[in-house]
C-alpha cells in the first residue's frame, strides 16, 4: 500500500489492502451518570488494538467519538494515546477524524502520536501498481458546514469518504440530519459514517456502499447489544469488501415479565449470574433490562430487585391502558432528540436562534467551542 497526503507518506508494497475500522469508542471512564459501570470503552478499544496488530492490518480508520468528551480527566486521553502509540509502534497509521463529542481546534489524539488527521484531506490509497484510490474526510459539521463540504473539490474527488454526522435514512427527521445519502457525490463509493450507534452495511442509490460500525459497547439500554468493527478489504482492482468482527462486551438480556412466568425469569437470572465468563473482573456484572406491566410492579419489586447486586438492573414500564413503556427514571441516558423535536413549537426553523439551538444539543459536553465557532461565522457574515 502507498498512502500519501499533505505532509505524510508511507510505502508498505503493493497488495490486497485491509483497513481496520472503527467508531464511537467514546472512551470516558463511566457510561451512565448513576451507575457503576465502568471499563467498557477501555476494553473495546484494547480489542481493537490487538485486533490491528494481530491481524497485521494495512491502517486503522477512527471515525469519531473517540473521546466521550471534549474536556477530558487524564485517565481517557492516556488511554488512548497509549494504545494509537501501541498501534503505530507495529508499522500501522492511525488515521481519524473528530466526532462532535471530542470535536477540538487541536484534537487529543495527536498528543505524543503519528496519527494523521483527515479533516479536510484526502489521501491516496496505491492497491497496485495501476489502480489508486483516493480517501478524503471531514470532522462533524453542523448542516451547512456539512452541505459545503460535500459539494468541495475535495469530497468530490474522493472514492472513499469518512465522516461523522446524522443521516435521514438512519434517523430520519427526528434527529435533524445533517444531509441524506443521496447528497453524497457520485464519485463517493464507499461512505464510512460515524454517530449512528448500530452496526449496518448497506448499499444505497445502487452503488453506494454505506458502513456504519457502530458503537463499540452499549451506551444506551435501547442500543444492539452486539458489538463490532469493520474489516474493510480493497483488491488490487479496487473492489471494496467489507466484513463484521464482533467484539466481547458486558453480558446483556432483555427479560419481558409478560412473556413467561416469573420462575422462569428467576431461573434465567440465576444462570446468569452463576456462570463464569472471561471477561475483566470489571465488566462480570451483566445488564439486565426488564420490561413490566403497571400491575406487575410488584414482581417487579419482589422478584427482580433481589438481584440487583448481581446485575446491574435497568427498567421500562408499561403504562395503564397504552401500549407506551416508560423507562424508569436515571435509568437511562436521557436522549437530546426529544428536545430537538420541541424546538419548532418554540422558535422559527429558519431562524438563527433555531439554527444555533441545534448545533447547542448535538454538541458535546462542553458547547462553549460550538457556540465560539457560531458567533465567529456569523462575524464573518457582517
């Protein structure tokens, strides 16, 4: 393989490439704020380390959310940092761009690493000796910022492109896409999405292939449970194929008190945590999700929470009369969607309040750095 892009080049020889990819590690030490839950993200990233070296990858491509935050303690930085050096240590780049969790003008990963940054780049990939591809990318973008970059010289010349932002056809309109596949240049053949949280491979508009790796551990009792990264194979003719590797992650069931009788949920607890895995000491604990009638609460009480210093139990509960379940509250990691969905009852969608609320709630932890990019492009425009 031959990688070449402003200020970085590598020659490994001209065969079959294979690039390791991977997203939305959001490597922090905790998931849910009140629960803990600890190591997961740690541990998934330490399986795609060794999976890179082991499997004597061409490169490894991170496609945002690296970091849960934009403003880290040490521990995630040293984390990662640790094992991108690890990785490159074996003859393999690193190459990433930024999710709008980690999103900084000087990211974190390039502290004391090689790893190249593809914001705005594009690199070639030589798969032999008369066959090139070119690889280009871009960090998270608001809307327009995304629009201009797929309609730049750069997006419109790349054969694979590698980004991070809401997709209608993921999420439709509910999450406030920032664009649709079929904005995605003709010449793209291969679209790597970040933000999406489950795992899917799929061909739209008849030639786009679209990789979505998904999370590397659960962050969200409503996520799959199954976790994994890419392999993605380019052959000497260029031709992109793409295969699953699952990653071990924390045990997880979903017990419906309405689907059998409760001894037979006591068995299944009992089993589950009476066997022994090989997971590290810190992911043992599995997570259980229950779900109830209103009228069941007190099986619920009675039955299940004995467990619970067991597992670590998470709960939805069926309201009276509908067939809405209500998750308990703390329970789960409290989605912004259902506040970006209140915002055109209170301000005009059109409006640049409108606009900046949104960029606000899809931003990370800290937004001032969205808010400081905002009022910078609107001085710009005076």
């Amino acid at each position: 393989m031959f990688l070449t892009s402003i200020g970085f080049s590598l020659t490994i020889g001209f065969s079959m490439l294979r690039i390791l990819v991977a997203s939305d590690l959001h490597l922090s030490d905790t998931i849910w704020k009140h629960r803990p839950i600890f190591e997961d993200s740690y541990f998934a990233w330490r399986q795609i380390a060794n999976m890179a070296i082991k499997q004597k990858v061409d490169a490894v491509i991170l496609a945002g959310d690296i970091l849960d935050k934009q403003y880290n303690v040490s521990q995630p930085v040293h984390k990662l940092v640790q094992l991108v050096r690890k990785i490159e240590d074996y003859g393999i780049p690193v190459i990433f761009i930024q999710g709008q969790h980690e999103l900084m003008a000087k990211p974190w990963i390039m502290i004391g690493t090689k790893a190249i940054w593809l914001n705005d780049k594009k690199m070639t990939l030589k798969v032999s000796h008369d066959k090139e591809l070119t690889l280009a990318g871009c960090d998270y973008r608001d809307r327009n910022g995304f629009q201009s970059f797929l309609a730049s010289d750069t997006a419109k010349s790349a054969d694979i492109l590698v980004c991070h932002q809401v997709w209608l056809e993921f999420m439709g309109e509910i999450g406030k896409p920032q664009a649709s596949f079929n904005d995605v240049p003709d010449n793209v053949k291969c679209l790597i999405t970040g933000d999406y949280h489950q795992n899917i491979t799929q061909v739209y508009r008849n030639d786009l292939t679209v990789i979505s790796p998904g999370s590397t551990h659960m962050r969200n009792v409503a996520e799959p449970a199954d976790k994994y990264v890419v392999m993605l194979t380019i052959e000497d003719n260029g031709k992109i194929k793409c295969s699953n590797k699952q990653l071990k992650t924390r045990e997880f069931i979903h017990l419906d008190l309405k689907t059998k009788t409760i001894d037979k949920h006591i068995t299944v607890l009992k089993l589950l945590t009476e066997a022994d895995n090989d997971l590290p000491d810190e992911l043992k604990k599995p997570i259980v999700l229950v779900s109830y009638d209103a009228e069941q609460q007190a099986i619920f009480d009675n039955k299940i929470m004995p467990f619970a210093d067991k597992v670590h139990i998470f709960s939805k509960c069926k309201k009276q009369g509908t067939e809405e379940y209500v998750y308990v509250a703390d329970e789960q990691n409290v989605s912004k969607v259902g506040l970006i969905n209140v915002l055109p009852k209170v301000l005009q969608e059109d409006s640049d309040e409108y606009e900046l609320a949104i960029q606000l709630l899809q931003a990370g932890d800290k937004p001032e750095l969205t808010l400081e990019h905002w009022f910078n492009e609107k001085v710009k425009c005076i």
